[in-house]
C-alpha cells in the first residue's frame, strides 16, 4: 500500500499545477494602487533621508536620499527665500507625501481584501493631486518652468490612473 501511495504522489506532482488567477478589472485596480503606494513610500522615504542628512543625523555617505533639499533651497533662492522657510515647505512636503503613502496603502489594502472602498481611493488620489498642483505653483511662483513638466507629466498619471481604477473599482 504504501508503494501505492508513493506511486501516486509521484504522478501528481508531475501534473501540471492549475492556478485560477483572475485577471482583469481587479487586478488592474490592485496594480495600480500597488505602483502608487510604492512609489509614494519610496518618494517619501528618500525624501525623509534627504532630510536626515540635511539636519546631520545621518552621514553625507548615506545614498538613499532624493537631494531635493539642496535643489528646493536652489530654485527658491530665486526670491532670496529664507533658509527656515525653504525647510518648512520640504517638511510639510516631506508629510504631505507620507500621508499619500499611506492613503494609498489603505486602497490599496482594500482593493486586495475584496472590499475595496471608492471613498479611500478618492482620498489618495484627492491628495496626490493636490500635492502635484501645489508643485505646479510652486514653479510659477519660483519661476522654475523646467520643472513644471515633470510635475504636470505625474498629474496626469495621476489623474489617468484614478479614472482607470475608478472605472473598475467594485
């Protein structure tokens, strides 16, 4: 008997493995919010040790960092913005970009539960717009019309993958 069983085991391990994997409308809603959740945290997350650096708490050596203290306090030097200002706009950035991480988790999180709320989705996006208007200001008032392309390419992104998971969602 127990050769039988053995036999058996064999053989069905040597089927092939039938996997139901649902993809479609979900699975597009769970990607999107997967990229940005990811992509918020690691914003923030750079960020964040962009701003560690700066105040010396970790070493120049330390590479995860974004360096977009150093270029905030460049381009808003155009007014002679002072020092302490420049580091409460990076700061306030800094939060503002923690806070979307982690609205976008929450979507995320539900999406992947089966229960996905349109209310946490919106929220995300509401605030990730938010911020990247707020940026597209931000070159107008500082005069840094190079930028203004980058922020207005992630606006839309923004906006295209709201309306596509917005679509989709249950």
């Amino acid at each position: 008997m127990a050769g039988a069983n053995t036999q058996q085991a064999e053989e069905a391990s040597r089927e092939p493995v039938n996997v139901n994997l649902r993809w479609g409308p979900n699975t597009i809603v769970q990607v999107l919010l997967g990229i940005w959740a990811v992509w918020w945290t690691i914003v923030f997350a750079t960020n964040f040790f962009d701003g560690l650096i700066n105040l010396g708490v970790l070493g120049e050596g330390w590479t995860f960092a974004s360096g977009n203290y150093g270029f905030l306090l460049m381009v808003t030097d155009v007014h002679g913005t002072p020092e302490a200002l420049v580091a409460l706009l990076f700061a306030g950035g800094v939060l503002w970009e923690l806070l979307i991480a982690l609205l976008m988790w929450q979507a995320l999180v539900g999406a992947l539960s089966g229960t996905p709320s349109r209310e946490h989705v919106y929220r995300a996006f509401v605030v990730a717009i938010g911020f990247f208007g707020a940026f597209m200001i931000m070159t107008e008032v500082f005069i840094a019309y190079d930028l203004a392309n980058t922020h207005v390419r992630l606006l839309i992104a923004t906006l295209v993958s709201l309306f596509v998971v917005d679509r989709f969602l249950n």
